[in-house]
C-alpha cells in the first residue's frame, strides 16, 4: 500500500514483553517491552462520509453501522471527536500487519490499532500530540470502556525500540476520572505512577521471537490471575485459613517485588555494551515467572517451549503463559539489542 497516495497516516508498533508479565497488572509495577519489525498503519482522507476499512476483514463499514468486528474502533472515533471537539467527515484505511490471515500472533494488535488511528485523528485534525497524550487517550478510552489489562501494550505501541514501563495507580485514577473531564484528564493531570520512557539500548544481544501457533486470549490469563487473587482474599476468616492467607499474599508479594527488581536491573543492564550481563538477568525473570506458575493456577510454558527455550544460552515467554511467542536470547556481534521474529509455527 502507497503511503504517499494518503494525505495523513501514522503508525503504531507490534510489541513483546521482555520482562514484567502478571507483575505488571498490580499499580506502580514494572515492565520492559519492544516495538517488533511488524506493525499497523492508518490512513486517513477527506471524504463525504466516515466509513472504516481494514485489510483482515477487507470490509468497508459506516461509521455507525454495528459490525463487531468494528465496535471498539467506532467507539474511539466518537471519542476522540468529543475530546478534540472536531467533527470532519473521513475515509479511515487500517493496514495492520500484525495479524495474517486470521493468525493472532500475540504482538499487541488490539492495542496498536486504537494507538494508530489516535494519531492518525489527531493528524487529521491538526491537533498537537506526543506519545504521553496518544497513551492517556487510548488508556482512559479503555478504562471507560471496560478494556482490561496494564496497558503496557499501548505504551510500546507509541514508540518504536525498547520502553520502560511504570503502571499508574488504577484506584487512583478511578478517582481522578470521576472528578474531572475528559479534556482535563488527559491535558491538565499527571496521571499517579505513570512512567514511559524509550531506552537507549547497547547491550550487544539479540532476541529471537517465535511463535508458537497457539492462540491465547490475554483476558483469559488477566481474569485468571484477578480470580486466584479474589479467591486468597475470600477465604473464610478461621485461624487456619488466615494463616494460609498470610503465606498466599507473602508469595503474591514476592513474585511482584522479585519482577520489578529484575526490570529495574534488566533496564540497567540493556543501557551498556556487555549483552553478556542480561543472559542471568533473563534467566532469573523466567525462574520468577515458574515460581508464579506453581502459586497460581496459570500455566507458563508448554512442553515446545520448554524446548525451545532450550537451544538458547537463555529464553522464556512472553505475555501470557502458554501462551501466542516464546522468546531466545543470544549474544550478537557487537550489535545493539536486535529483534528477530519468526512467524512460521514452533
């Protein structure tokens, strides 16, 4: 698709968490995350009427014609036309690569999708952003609309590279949207927690990213991990129980406060020349990652990852457990961090 035949267009990136799974869905908690050479282009040209074209369904659709394939992006042109007060009539195209011939990789697209056509609106609509604004809209969108999740995925999928990523206070933003308007919530407020910052990275390492051929639903694992937490929490008041209850949130405590030292050291680690200081680092995220495994009733790896894992000097998940990319990790030649994705089923 000719880029230059469109007036406006704008990208967002498919994504891998490197680090910060689970861990990153609790306030304040902390993920690493990297843009893949994959991702979702929208183009965006004056016209009579607002329709929606994409090239996974190959469907044009009218702004308010229901399809439910198109719900949650006609949601977001209402949005975004109420936050920035514009009305103009346009012809939306979304390219999205990251998702191939109904193959869900894993790489973000939900997320990428609402991040390029919010920047593609506001290029339209010849209204100022960065990156800080495109995540605040598309993160309060989706809490007003019930999307759950850390939000992580849009954050990397404002910038390309690899990005650090503080969750912001979830209660506390809950509070803050009750109180204030949308215009204010996005312009005027600091949003408690929230840390976005792109990496300069040196370490001389490469990632290879493989898909599985599984197909896992993030909200599933999300749900799953919000009921195991539900349930410690619900357990009858007996002294037995409250003792167990104790040890429960202490395990909890320790994968959570575990993840963000290993983020923290890994975030350190990719700024210097020396690949061979993330190999152990790696290696102790995925050993964090099973322990969370044997607390919870979410599983982490399949027998084919395991094995993959395997054949590199380190490796682990990404994202779900079990679930759509498994990731290797290998020094490479004096080349700053590489990212190499394999889509061809393991």
């Amino acid at each position: 698709m000719e880029e230059k035949n469109y007036p406006v267009h704008a990208v967002a990136y498919g994504k891998l968490y490197i680090a910060g799974e689970y861990a990153i869905l609790e306030d304040y908690s902390k993920a690493i995350i990297t843009s893949v050479p994959k991702k979702i282009v929208a183009f965006i040209e004056k016209a009579n009427e607002t329709t929606i074209f994409d090239n996974m369904h190959n469907k044009v659709i009218a702004i308010n014609e229901k399809h439910n394939n198109f719900d949650n992006i006609q949601k977001i042109i209402h949005f975004i036309r109420e936050y920035t007060g514009k009305k103009d009539e346009f012809a939306l195209t979304i390219h999205n690569e990251l998702i191939d011939s109904d193959k869900k990789y894993g790489l973000g697209s939900s997320g990428a999708v609402l991040v390029a056509i919010t920047k593609a609106m506001l290029e339209y609509y010849k209204v100022q952003y960065d990156n800080i604004k495109v995540f605040k809209i598309v993160t309060l969108f989706s809490l007003l609309n019930n999307i759950t999740g850390s939000m992580g995925d849009v954050a990397a999928a404002c910038n390309g590279g690899v990005t650090f990523y503080q969750k912001f206070s979830n209660e506390k933003m809950l509070n803050i949207i009750k109180n204030n308007s949308i215009n204010d919530i996005i312009d005027k407020i600091n949003w408690p927690g929230l840390v976005i910052e792109v990496l300069d990275t040196k370490a001389n390492i490469e990632m290879v990213a493989k898909w599985t051929g599984e197909v896992i639903d993030t909200k599933i694992h999300v749900k799953a991990w919000n009921e195991t937490k539900k349930e410690i929490n619900s357990k009858s008041s007996s002294f037995s129980n409250k003792i167990n209850l104790i040890l429960e949130k202490r395990k909890y405590k320790k994968f959570i406060d575990r993840s963000n030292q290993l983020v923290l050291r890994l975030k350190l680690y990719l700024k210097q020349e020396k690949g061979e200081l993330i190999i152990p680092i790696i290696k102790d995220i995925r050993k964090n990652l099973l322990y969370l495994e044997q607390i919870s009733n979410i599983p982490m790896e399949s027998i084919a990852m395991k094995k993959f894992i395997l054949t590199y000097p380190c490796g682990k998940q990404s994202g779900s457990g079990c679930g759509d990319m498994v990731l290797g990790f290998k020094l490479s030649d004096n080349e700053p961090f590489k990212v190499s994705l394999d889509l061809n089923k393991l």
